[in-house]
C-alpha cells in the first residue's frame, strides 16, 4: 500500500518560477504532490485554508502581501489554519534579516533564487518525513484521547452523574449534543465497522465521539450548529442508502451536565424512531414533550382499538375500498398517537389482522378465501422497521380479502362497478365505458345494476353526487356554482334540478335549513 502523498503549494508571483518549481523535481517520486498555486500573500492564505497544504514554498517578495507578513499571519493565528502547513522560504536576496524574520515565525528553511534542484529535493524529503512523522504521531494521539474520552462519557451516561475523571479542558462554556443511532435501522445490525467507518467519514468536519452501548451507537457532538448536524445526519444516510429515521438527538446543552441532559432526552426519543419512515432522525420538535415516553397497554384499550373490526366486514363484503381505507387511516391515526412502544403496535396489528380473517372466515364459512393466510404475515409484520411499512401490510392484507371475498361472488362485478362509480362520481361515468372496462355488455350490466341496488345507473349516479353536495354544502363556504362542478354536473340549472328532485329543496333552501338547525 503505497504512503499518503504530500501535498505542496507553491507561492510566487512569476508564473515561471511557479511553472519552474512544478518541474524541477519529481514530485510523486519522492512522496508529494503539487496541490495548487498561489501568485500573492493574500491569493496563498486562501488556498491554505480551501487546500490544506502540508508544505507551502513561499516567495518573499510579493504584491498585496509578503511572504514574511503570510508567515506572521499563520504563526500568530493558528487556529484559523487548522492544517499545520509548514513553510520554505524562497527569496532572491540573501538576506540575514528575511531569514531571520522567517526562521522566527516558524519557517523550516530559506532558499535563495534561483534554487539549487538537488539543495530542494533533499529540503523536501526532509520536511516530508518529518510531517508524516507528526502525523502518525497526532493520529495515534487523537485515538487514545478519543478513546480515553468515549470511556469517561459512557460510564457519565452508565451512572447518571457528571464525571469528575474529565479533564479541566472540557470547559463549561462546550454545547454538547447527543445521538443515538440503530445499527438495526441502519441496516449495520452485525457489522458495526460499515456504520463507524459511514460516521467517520460523514462527521469529518466535525468535533465528535462515538462509542457501543448495549445495542446502540451514540454519538457525542461538540460545538455544533443545527444546520451542521441536520447536514451530516443527511450524509451518514446517503452513505448508509437509508431514507427513514435511523437517530434520536437530544437538544444541545452547555458543559457536561448538559451532555447528560442530552442524552436522557435522546435515550426517550429513541423510542419513537419506529413511527418516522421519511426524516434521517428525531428530535423532541417531532413528538409532544409531555408525551415522550411510551405509556403502557391497558387491556380495555387494546379492546377499543378491535371495535371497528365489525364495519370492516360489512364493507369487505360490498368490496366499499373507499370506507375500508378511512378505517384503516383512523386506527393508523390511533395508534400513532396511544404513544405504545413499536412491539405493542406490532402486537395489536397482528391480533387484528388473525382477528379480522377469523370474523371473515366465521361469518361466511362457504367462501374460499384465496387471500394471503393471516399468519404467514405475523412475522412479516414482526421484521418491518418503521411502522407506515407495517401499516401498508395490514391495508394490503385488508384489501386483498375484499377483492378475495367479491371475487366469488355471483355480483363481484356490480360491488367493483358501485366501489368505482362512489371513486369518480364527478367524471363522466356511462354504462357503456363501465362496460368496456370491467369486461361486459353494457345493456346486462345496467340490468343487473339495477337488480342490485334497486334504481337505474342513472338515478343511482344523481344519489351519489346530491349526497356529495349536501356534504359540501353544509360543511364548506364554496359556491353553489362551483359545487356543482365538483360533483360532476357541468350544468348549474340541471344540477339545481337534480338537487330539488331529490331533497324537495333548492340547494340555498338547504344551507339555510342547515344553518339554522347548526344554529
């Protein structure tokens, strides 16, 4: 495996001195590379902090500013150069002052013009070796005080207390923000090596620890910004090829007490990853405050949430998807909302389902079901990590027994003809192009609609829509004009008809009647 490359920018103002230098020595031969060029002192700190040069050879005599005032700059702020360049100084005088200037604010050597390639080459080298050398050095440095600090902050964590075993350093006046993260959901379950090599590279930027604890990961952020988290939160799943939550995070909080505080707050949210399937992670902003904590299952409300299970059966047996779906998103809502850990919602879902197949099945012994047995989705539904996939299994399965339960039945179609008409009762629906699209004659199906529901396909048409528009009449401040449009009358006056034929009211009379009995 062949050693990292050093990387060189050269500073001068004449392009071929800079041109010069590029060529001068193999660069790649001797472990570096040029990594860009400057042609002022202001133009070179700019590339020092967009490159991070570990080597920068430095003309002296420059516009804007020199090389010396470059140097002064990086040696009297280094925090603002956070890549520890270091610097030989090229100039064409030899001048005990220059040199002097420069060995003071920290230059590794001063090269007179023009420049001898071989008294360079072994200037480069040099320098080289001793910056990989430093390198190593901090990288060993920076693991053992990770680790050492990893430890301190998971027994704080472990016990509950600030740590007295912290360094002075770790100053009050520090924001800390705590993560935790699922291996499980990011698909690391096993393989925690992918998720810290994902974090590593996601949080580069950032001042960071991470540790195992139990079966999560936590992660510790110092200093950091909302948008800075939000940002990296996004690249450890794009990393990762995840799109719902994989972390819980507890607001910043200063000093270590705030680190703690932080923790306990995600360790409570970490709870409720299973509900948010399109967000990289939560926050308490995502959950009512006073609602964190899962509450426990009581047996009546476990009964409750099987009360809609009879209408489910009445509307399984019309093949009424319409109502079907608004039941299934109301018992969502419900459980969304009971604040129940992800295996009691798990649980409750799949005595629904078995329950909800046995009414079926018990009720009408004479059918053969051909849907998917109950059972073969208990643990289908047991392995889903988010609870909207579960809910889809469960309104999958729901429906699949409806169009089983029609699909043997002698007026299967005139259920899926009446399911469609209450679908698009404001298009243009005729006999014929039901006919074209369920597969029958026009004249034999209108017969046995009528068979059916009692009333022509017409009449049953003009019922659907006015009970539409009674709805949107009493409920919005919409225009009789536009109502009538949006339930598939184009005509207003005609629609006036309809709605008269059927209510023995005009549609104002009927707003007036709803306003007062509201009143």
């Amino acid at each position: 495996m062949s050693e990292r490359l050093i990387k060189v920018l050269i500073v001068d103002d004449e392009a071929i001195v800079r041109n010069g230098l590029k060529k001068i020595i193999n660069w790649e031969k001797i472990g570096c590379t040029i990594c860009g060029e400057a042609s002022n002192g202001k133009e070179a700190l700019d590339k020092i902090n967009e490159l991070f040069p570990s080597i920068v050879l430095l003309d002296v005599t420059m516009p804007v500013m020199s090389g010396i005032e470059v140097l002064a700059e990086v040696h009297n702020n280094p925090k603002n150069y956070p890549g520890n360049p270091q610097f030989i100084i090229l100039s064409g005088y030899s001048d005990f002052d220059y040199a002097h200037k420069a060995i003071n604010y920290g230059a590794k050597g001063y090269l007179v013009k023009p420049v001898d390639e071989d008294i360079l080459e072994e200037k480069i080298i040099a320098l080289a070796n001793e910056v990989r050398l430093e390198s190593e050095t901090n990288t060993l440095r920076t693991k053992s005080n990770k680790e050492n600090l990893a430890k301190k902050f998971s027994q704080m964590f472990l016990f509950g207390a600030v740590d007295d075993a912290f360094n002075p350093e770790e100053d009050s006046n520090d924001t800390f923000r705590v993560a935790f993260i699922s291996p499980v959901l990011c698909g690391c379950e096993g393989q925690l090596q992918s998720l810290k090599f994902a974090i590593e590279h996601s949080f580069k930027f950032c001042k960071f620890i991470y540790f195992s604890m139990e079966a999560e990961m936590i992660l510790v952020l110092k200093n950091e910004e909302d948008f800075s988290v939000e940002h990296n939160f996004n690249a450890l799943c794009k990393a990762l090829q995840k799109k719902g939550s994989i972390a819980a995070i507890g607001k910043s909080g200063k000093g270590l007490q705030g680190a703690l505080d932080s923790y306990n707050q995600a360790k409570k949210l970490y709870s409720r990853l299973f509900f948010f399937e399109n967000i990289p992670f939560i926050t308490e902003e995502n959950i009512d405050s006073k609602t964190i904590l899962p509450q426990k299952l009581t047996p009546s409300e476990d009964v409750n949430l099987f009360s809609c299970i009879g209408d489910l059966v009445k509307y399984i047996e019309i093949y009424d998807l319409e109502n079907i779906s608004k039941i299934i998103q109301e018992q969502r809502e419900a459980l969304k909302t009971s604040m129940k850990t992800a295996d009691q919602v798990k649980k409750i879902c799949m005595a629904f389902i078995v329950e909800l197949s046995n009414q079926i099945r018990t009720k009408h012994p004479e059918k053969e079901l051909t849907a998917v047995s109950a059972m073969d989705l208990v643990n289908l539904i047991y392995s889903q990590n988010y609870f909207d996939e579960m809910i889809r299994i469960v309104s999958d399965y729901t429906n699949g027994l409806a169009e089983a339960f029609t699909s043997n039945s002698s007026n299967s179609t005139i259920l899926k003809v009446i399911q469609y008409v209450k679908s698009n009762y404001n298009t243009d629906l005729k006999l014929e192009m039901l006919g074209n699209l369920f597969n029958c004659n026009s004249a034999y199906l209108g017969k046995k609609f009528r068979e059916y529901t009692g009333v022509p396909f017409n009449t049953y048409m003009d019922i659907i829509r006015i009970e539409k528009a009674k709805n949107m009449i009493a409920t919005t401040d919409l225009k009789i004009y536009e109502i009538s449009k949006l339930v598939g009358y184009s005509n207003t006056d005609y629609f006036y008809l309809k709605f008269k034929k059927h209510t023995n009211m005009t549609p104002k009379e009927f707003k007036a009647s709803q306003a007062k009995t509201q009143g």
